[in-house]
C-alpha cells in the first residue's frame, strides 16, 4: 500500500512539474509561452525609464520576439517584501497596456487601464517609478 501511494505522488509530481514549465524558454528573462491551440503569449522582462502622465517608458532585455505598435498587453511589476521571518516576492500585474511606439530594446506603452491602485498611509502607491523591475506580457492568435 506505501509503495502504491509514494508511486502516486511520483507521478503526480512529475506531471505537475512537466505541464508547469514553459514549452519553450528563449532564455532567463524572456519567453514564449503556447497558452492554447489557437494563441501564443510572449514575455518580456525589462525596467521603467520614465513616465509621463499615461505614456510609460521600458527598456526590456534583448529576445527575438518584441510586441509591435498597437499590440496591446499586461505589465506587471516585481515586488518583494518582509513580513516578520517570511520574504514574500513575485509579480504585482499593474496596468493594461497599448504599445505606442518600438524602437530598438525601447517601448513606450501607454496605460489603458490602472490595475492595482494601492494606498500607503493616505497616499498613492506609485507602481512606475523609474528603475521598477517589470515584465511585459502579451497574447498573439495562430
């Protein structure tokens, strides 16, 4: 019965572990992720170079897949915070995105949708400070 159960949780396990890396890894920073049969979703890590008003500027990390003009997609933010004994860290998806402009390794995105509004003793939390660690993500239909 042991031998049976540690057999299962062997399975299980390294079937989580398969269907939970990408189909295809470009490298650390940047991939290309088959999400269905009909569409592919790109990724790209960079960080923020300015923002004015809506139009957010990103220096992303080179790769063969950039979004082109209007392609519109998710930035996310990266975090990490201490809470007590415990590191908590991970990607804080805030704002809906339009590509405005591709020039090289550097996008201007314009913000179609604030996602995480958050507030600090009364203040705004501002997530597009120059220097912010973000990822870029977008879907293509095949």
């Amino acid at each position: 019965m042991k031998k049976k159960i540690i057999l299962s949780l062997l399975i299980v396990g390294i079937t989580c572990l398969f269907i939970s890396k990408p189909l295809r890894s470009i490298n650390n920073s940047n991939k290309c992720n088959v999400a269905t049969n009909d569409s592919t979703t790109y990724e790209i890590e960079g960080v923020i170079v300015s923002k004015s008003k809506a139009l957010v500027k990103l220096k992303v990390n080179p790769t063969e897949f950039m979004p082109q003009k209007d392609q519109t997609g998710l930035l996310s933010k990266y975090f990490e915070n201490k809470i007590g004994n415990m590191n908590i860290n991970g990607w804080l998806s805030i704002a809906e995105i339009k590509v405005v402009s591709v020039n090289n390794l550097e996008l201007s995105v314009s913000i179609e949708k604030e996602l995480s509004v958050t507030y600090v003793n009364g203040e705004k939390k501002n997530h597009f400070k120059s220097g912010n660690q973000i990822k870029l993500s977008w879907t293509i239909k095949d």
